[in-house]
C-alpha cells in the first residue's frame, strides 16, 4: 500500500530506541516485582521506584509495548510502508497507559486529600486509611516519563491520521 | 396518515447514525436492554406534514430463522407490512451488503437503498454508477456520508417519496431452469391455501421451503397441502 | 420431482450461491475498483491480529481496562462507603438499641458496602463500551475463535462471556448474536459461570476477612476457576447433550472507529442503570424480606436462632454441614439466591453487626479459613441472581433449559464447594 509520509531507516532507528527502552525497563520492573514476592527488596539497591518500579504486571505490559514497537524495526528498515502500524499501536498504546496511570495518579491525589481533610480518630479514618503517606512521586514509573519518548511516534501517527 | 419505516441493513453501516439524525434523542423509544443485538428501536418524524414512524431493525448479514435477531427482523417485514423498507448499504463492501438486498426483494417489500459510507468507498478507490445500479435492482436509491450529514435531507424526501409508491418486483434472483420449475410447481400448490396468498409472497414462501427454513416449515405444516409439500422438498 | 435431486444436500448453499452469482454481475457493471489506498483499519490489524502479538495486545488492553477500573475508582469508592457510615450515625438514633442495630448496622452497612462498587461497575461498562464501540472486540473474538473452537465454544461466545464479567444478565443476551442453536444454548448456558460484578464484594468481605495479605490471589483465583469450570461444563455439553462442532465463524471485520465519548457514556449509563436498578431492586425487597424475617415472631432477639431466619437458617444447616457451613451462613444463602449481593445484608442482620468488619469479626468465629474458600466458590458457581434465571427463560424459551441450568449450578456450586473442602482437609490446611 501507499503512504503519503516515507518510513524509513530515520523511524526504524526510533522503533528501535523506543522498543529497547521499554522492555529494559519493563523487564527491570517485572524482575524486581518477581524478587519482591521472595523477600528480596530493590529498593535497599538505592534505585528507586520512578525508574524500576516493581511491579510485575506493570513490567509486563511495558515489555509487550516494547515488543510491538521492536517487531517493526526490520521491516521499517527495509522501507516497508507497511509496518508503520508497529509504530502507530505502540504509540497509542503508550498514550493510552499513560492516560491511564495518569488518572490512577489522580485518583489516589483525591484520595490523599480528603485523607488530610478527615480527623485521625474519626468514624471515617478508616475508609481513607489507605492514602496515609502517599505522595505522588510513588506513583512516577517509567510508563509515564518514557511516553516524553513517544510523541514524535504520536506526532506520526496524528500526521497520518490527518492525511486519511 | 402514519407511515411505518423500517430500517435495516449489515451491521455496523451507520444504521444508528442514520437513525439519530432522521429521529433526535428525544423523540426515540428504546427497548430494554443494550448490547450488541437489540430490540427495537422506534421513533417518529414529521416530514412535509406527514408523520412517519421510523423502526429500527436489528442490524444482520441475513434473514434466516437460525437467528434470532434476523428472526425478528423478518418478522416485522412480514407481518408488519411497513410502507417502507430502508436497507443501508456499505457503498465500500458492495458484494456482502447486496446480499441482505436480495434477500428483501424476494420478500416483495417496497425497498429504499441507501449507499452510504460512500467517503470510505472512494477512498478505497471505488467508483459506484448509481443509476445503473438502481436501474439494475429496480429500486431507488440515494447515496449518503451519514457521519458528514451528507445526503440525510434528501433522505427524508427520498423516503416520501418511495414509501408512496408500490414495490418493484422486476429483479429477481433466476436460480436457472430445473430450480425455477421447482418453484413454480411449490407455488402452484401454495396458491391453493388462500391464508398463505394474502399473507406472503409466494415465491419467497417456496424458495424458504427449498432452504428447509425452521420457521416456515411450521407454518407449512398447518397448511392444506402439507404432505405434498413436505415431499416436494424432500 | 424431488428437491434433493435438483439442490443436493444443502439447498442453503446452492441457492446462496446462485443470489452471490446475480450480485457480482449486477456489481460488476455498476462498480469500478481502483487502486486502493491506504486504510488506517488495516494499519491497526497488522498489529491486532498479529499472530505473535494480537493476543499480548489484548491482555495488554484487558490490563488497563482492569486497572483503570478498579484503581481510579478507588477514592469514589471511598466516598460513597464515607456517606453511608454518615448514615448508620443517624440510624444509631434510633430508641430501640436492637432495631438500630438491624437498621444502621445490617442494612446500611451492607448496602453501602455493596453500593460502593457501583463506581467500579459504570467504570468497567464505560471501558468496554469504547472497545465495543471502536470495533476492537470483534478483532478479539476473532483472534480467540481457533482456541474457542478447540474448546466447543463458537468465536462469537466471545463477548458475550467478556461482558459477563461485568453483568451475566446483558451477556446471555448479548449471545443472540450467535447463529447456531447449539452453539448459543452452550453460551447461554455456560455464561453464569463468568464471575459478575456483583459477586466481587462478596469476595471482598470473605477474603478480606479471612486471607489478609493472599486476599487479592484469592479474589482472583475465583475468576480464574469460573472460567475453568466454564470450559469444562462447555466440553461436557459438547460431548453429551449438545454434540456437534461450533459452526464456523465468518465475520466481517467493520472498520476501526473513533469510539465517541457520547457514545460510550450512553452505552455506559445504560448497562450500568439497568444493573443499578436490578440490584437496587434485589437489595431493597432482600432488605425488606431478611428484616422482617429476623424480628418475627414478634420479641424475639433479632437474627437470632428464635427468629423465623434462624429458624430457616437451621433447618438447611444439615444440607451444607459437610462443607462446614454455620447455619447463620447457610440461612443466608437461600436469600442470597435473589441476588448475590443480599448475603452481605443477610449476614450483617444474622450475625447483628455493623459493618463489613463486624461482619468478617463474626465470620472469622464461627467457620474455618477452608470452608470461607469453599464459600467463596460456592456462591461463585451458583445461580448468579433471579435476574439471570428470567433473562435465560427469555432468551431460550424453554423453562426445561431454564431449569437444567439453575439446577445444574446449584449441583456444580455444591460439588465444587465440598471438592475444596475435601482435598483441603486431606491436605490438611
């Protein structure tokens, strides 16, 4: 098929920064989550959680991200037009992770809140118990600052959409 | 005077975009439950002072009794005898949309063909002669981008118009020469059970007894010449 | 002159083909084809129904739609809980210590409990409306249909039994859109078995109370056995009363589309007030029913054994002593049949607590950790609700399928049940 924008060796390096990052990152966050089930606790490394967060489902998905951006590598590479949809689902994949760990950010921000606004003896303390001493950096991972790294393939993708 | 509107066509052809437009929010009655398969949705509009009850059909590929929801479509053509039959074809997958077409000319209802997503055909580089396709299918149509609003004013009077007139039955599908006998030595025996003559068009009758269709086969079976029939079709 | 020698055996096909011949010449004089240009559908299915990523890509978007509903709705969860302790404070007002307990205690502390998950439930049908809306869904069924198949069940089982994770009651009617007789009976049939919205709190106050830090696996291992005892009941049927392979399945994949928020938020408010009012409705006439049925015969001590619940409650005991359940529990199970929901009123009234941990307090005393997962999994497996049964008697017109299939729950749920309690005590937890 033809498309109105060239995909070429310029993209196919990008796949490749964007896919590596992401199962780097996504794989530490998975290893770190599977060590923290055994006892074993990354944080004591001094590494924290804005960029492994240990969590093993997170970590997860972000690898099957980078996966998706990776596969197009090659073919991009040779100039298949073609594979630019690698490209294009990952990028909307990221913005849609991102989104979501956005509103679960603020979420547990409302949550926080209305921990402060409630006496600690009250008969409501315990409803909101759970945001005592959260603080948004905890909820910072790699899912949220790497999509910085995807709005050129964002910008890609609103470029051909346009073009439709 | 009221006239009763059907709509119906694949799914997913803009049927619900259509059916908005013709009918706001407002005015529309929904049945129960959502999801995919609905039942029907109905609504009322006024157009040049006539008042036109729109009916929302399930959106199907076919009408076959093996399915519920294309049951229920078939159903409301039947028995409910609407003035109108609006099909909604996707102008980009012509084939597969055609096929519901021919499946209500042989119910001998007064059909109006709406080719929309037309934008989507053209991209794909399609170029559709409206005129010799109508000509063809003796049926009027009219073309639309129902997400666009292009062609809905032209729709209502469309719908006037044709829901006045009274069904073409110049194209049929010819199943070639043995089938055809077939058929016409079913319809002889049906024309003699006089319910069936004012109920159904007795072709349709005879080619869904060909296809042993669940639903007709019991209502053959009540009729005069069952046995017959039954070993006709055989 | 015989049909058969002129159409052969399937009379559908020949005539279908000969409706397909007049088609394509009418098309082919009336219809130019050019070069075709790039389509943004095709584009996303390269990825989507990638051999080696499509289904990765589905868990990847199931994770996120999971996440999203039950993370961010959290704090809304919350604040609902927060309004109806308000209200219990008001109930406490009440003169007559005993009613105000029934009242405040058992009634609106289980109905805030279980109202609490309405946000997670408008949040899950708002997520799968814009997948069902953006046309992705079909994508999935149609990657899963060749696994499905292996299984008995027709690709378009598919989400039906997705949506039966959020409500049972929309997804056995969501199965009409399956052709073969068979093929829809065997979804229908098997979709209670997908653990609904309204079993989670249900889950969440057992487990909770009983499992602390495993309660999240435990919540999750009931999903997971739902659907293994789905496909198992599939095979069943498939080898036994409902022989045959699924018909294949030829669908056509629409076009991509932007999911439209007004859409999404419509189809949202629709399948989230329809169950709101169904459990609304269940909730309030179980609420009506327990309590009436707790204080009667007149002065008596309410919920206790002296009342006609606990009456009821004894008398069934005997039936669920092998699975270890107290009578309170077993009593509460027959009104737990109107709605799953209604057994965390009905235990708040029987054991006369307040609150979710009054309630798990007077559960951790009176059963064992093993016979709460064999309760967890028995009212995962039976009848979901009244509204199920009405909806199948609806759908496949037959009180005899009705029938088999609220029986046979009932029998899965207690085999189920005393299967955990059995090879739990063999191995000796």
């Amino acid at each position: 098929m033809t498309l109105s924008i060239k995909i070429g060796k310029k993209w196919a390096i990008y796949s490749l920064c964007i896919g590596l990052a992401s199962m780097i990152f996504g794989l530490l966050g998975l290893t770190s989550g599977l060590s923290l089930a055994y006892g074993v606790n990354w944080s004591e490394w001094g590494i924290s959680t804005v960029f492994v967060y240990p969590d093993i489902f997170t970590g997860v998905m972000m690898a099957i991200i980078g996966v998706i951006f990776l596969l197009g590598v090659r073919p991009q590479w040779s100039g298949k037009q073609d594979a630019v949809s690698f490209l294009v689902v990952g990028t909307l994949l990221s913005a849609l992770f991102f989104g979501v760990y956005l509103a679960m950010m603020g979420a547990n921000a409302i949550g926080y809140s209305m921990y402060n606004a409630i006496p600690a003896g009250s008969v409501y303390a315990n409803s909101v118990a759970d945001w005592e001493g959260w603080i948004w950096l905890n909820d910072v991972h790699p899912g949220i600052w790497l999509f910085v790294f995807v709005i050129p393939g964002l910008y890609l993708t609103l470029k051909l959409w346009r073009k439709e | 005077m009221t006239y009763t509107v059907a709509l119906i066509g694949n799914p997913n052809v803009g049927k619900s975009v259509i059916f908005n437009n013709l009918v706001p929010g407002a005015h529309q009655h929904v049945g129960n439950w959502p999801g995919k398969t609905v039942e029907k949705k109905e609504g009322k509009f006024t157009h040049k002072g006539k008042q036109i009850k729109l009916v929302d059909l399930p959106g199907t590929y076919s009408l076959t009794a093996a399915a519920e929801d294309e049951l229920i479509s078939r159903n409301f053509i039947v028995d409910e005898k609407p003035n109108l039959v609006v099909d909604i074809v996707d102008a980009s997958n012509l084939e597969r949309n055609l096929y519901l077409t021919y499946l209500l000319l042989e119910l001998e209802t007064n059909i109006l063909l709406v080719l929309n997503m037309t934008d989507i055909a053209e991209d794909k580089g399609y170029k559709i002669d409206v005129n010799k396709l109508s000509f063809q299918l003796g049926i009027p149509i009219i073309s639309t981008v129902a997400t666009k609003g292009t062609g809905l004013k032209e729709l209502k009077d469309a719908i006037l118009t044709a829901a006045n007139s009274s069904p073409q039955v110049n194209s049929k599908v010819y199943y070639g020469e043995k089938i055809e006998k077939l058929i016409n030595n079913i319809i002889v025996l049906l024309k003699k059970d006089h319910e069936l003559s004012q109920k159904y068009s007795l072709r349709w009758l005879a080619i869904k007894l060909l296809e042993k269709d669940e639903q007709i086969l019991d209502i053959i079976k009540k009729s005069k010449n069952a046995t017959e029939l039954l070993e006709i079709i055989s | 002159m015989k049909a058969k020698e002129i159409l052969g055996e399937d009379a559908e096909l020949v005539l279908a083909d000969a409706r397909y011949d007049s088609i394509n010449k009418v098309v082919k004089t009336s219809l130019i084809k050019g070069e075709r240009k790039w389509s943004a559908s095709d584009l996303l299915d390269k990825v989507f129904l990638n051999k080696y990523v499509g289904i990765p890509a589905f868990f990847a978007l199931l994770w996120a739609v999971f996440q999203f509903t039950f993370k961010v709705s959290t704090p809304f969860m919350a604040m609902i809980d927060m309004f109806f302790k308000w209200l219990t404070g008001y109930a406490a007002l009440i003169p007559n210590d005993i009613v105000a307990s029934v009242i405040g205690d058992g009634i609106f502390g289980g109905l805030g409990f279980i109202l609490q998950f309405t946000v997670p439930i408008f949040f899950l049908f708002f997520a799968l409306a814009i997948l069902e809306d953006s046309g992705y869904l079909t994508r999935v069924a149609f990657v899963f249909d060749r696994l499905l198949f292996k299984l008995g069940l027709h690709g378009r089982s598919f989400i039906p039994m997705l949506i039966g994770f959020g409500c049972n009651v929309p997804a056995i009617m969501a199965a009409r859109s399956i052709e073969g007789k068979k093929d829809r009976l065997i979804t229908i049939l098997i979709a209670p078995f997908m653990s609904c919205a309204a079993r989670l709190p249900v889950y969440v106050l057992i487990a909770g109370a009983f499992f602390a830090t495993n309660a999240a696996t435990a919540v999750w291992s009931m999903y997971l056995i739902g659907i293994f005892v789905a496909i198992v009941f599939a095979l069943l049927l498939r080898k036994t009363i409902l022989r045959g392979d699924p018909a294949p399945f030829i669908v056509e994949l629409p076009t991509y589309k932007m999911p439209t928020l007004k859409g999404a938020v419509l189809h949202m408010w629709e399948r989230g007030v329809s169950f709101l009012k169904k459990a609304g409705t269940y909730l309030l006439v179980g609420a009506i029913i327990i309590w009436s049925l707790s204080v009667l015969p007149w002065g008596v001590t309410p919920g206790s054994g002296e009342s006609l619940i606990g009456m009821i409650g004894q008398t069934i005991q005997p039936v669920f002593a092998p699975l270890g359940f107290s009578w309170q529990i077993s009593g509460s199970l027959i009104f737990a049949f109107m709605a799953k929901e209604v057994l965390v009123e009905s235990l708040g009234v029987i054991y006369s607590v307040s609150s979710d941990v009054g309630i798990q307090a007077a559960l951790v005393n009176s059963i064992t950790p093993l016979s709460a997962y064999a309760l967890m999994v028995f009212m995962l497996l039976y009848v979901p609700c009244l509204a199920t049964i009405g909806v199948i008697k609806k759908e496949t017109n037959s009180w005899k399928w009705t029938a088999f299939s609220a029986v046979s729950q009932c029998v899965i749920a207690y085999l189920g049940a005393l299967i955990v309690v059995g090879v739990g005590t063999l191995l000796g937890l």
